[in-house]
C-alpha cells in the first residue's frame, strides 16, 4: 500500500456532520481493509465557516480511495502521493478541558 494525502475543502457545515461522514468513512473502509486505511484526518476551518479536512490514508491505488470516497458519500478534492514522511514532532494533543 502506499501512502495518500486526501484535500476535502468545505465538505461539511457543522461538526455532526463530519461526524456522521467519518462514521459512513469507518463503516465502509471495514469493507475494503485489503484495498485501504485510514490513518488520520485534520479538521480545517474554511473560510466560508464550513469544515474541510486533510486526510492522510494508506491505498492500493487512487481509484481505491475514490471508490471507498463515493461509497461513504465523501468529497474527494484532490488525492496526492506521499513521496516521504519526515516526522519532527509528535502531532500535538489537545490539552483536557478542566473540571
């Protein structure tokens, strides 16, 4: 398998929608696990206030990723190929909310 970058922009209006996404995404990625899987998403901002994501997948190929995208019903903006992975730090983790 190789390694892909996913860009979803402005994919979903609120946060229970990516939610109910990634569900679909989990559920349907169970379903090829010899063809994909998913390692990590970030969640962005968009400027127009909707949410859009940067995926980070391990696939057979392209067409892989844009196969398990249409059956969950995701967006698929662009699908680019990972030639390296340089890891500085640990992704940060978020800090718990006090009590």
């Amino acid at each position: 398998m190789n390694t892909y970058i996913i860009l979803r922009r402005s994919g979903w209006s609120s946060p229970e929608q990516l939610q109910e996404a990634a569900a679909r995404s989990e559920a349907t990625g169970e379903d090829m696990t010899d063809d994909i899987r998913w390692i990590r998403s970030y969640v962005m901002d968009e400027d127009n206030g909707s949410l859009g994501t940067v995926c980070i997948y391990q696939a057979t190929s392209p067409e892989a990723i844009r196969r398990h995208a249409e059956s969950a019903v995701l967006p698929v903006d662009e699908i680019i190929p990972v030639a390296d992975t340089v890891v500085k730090r640990a992704d940060p983790q978020k800090k718990p909310a006090a009590s």
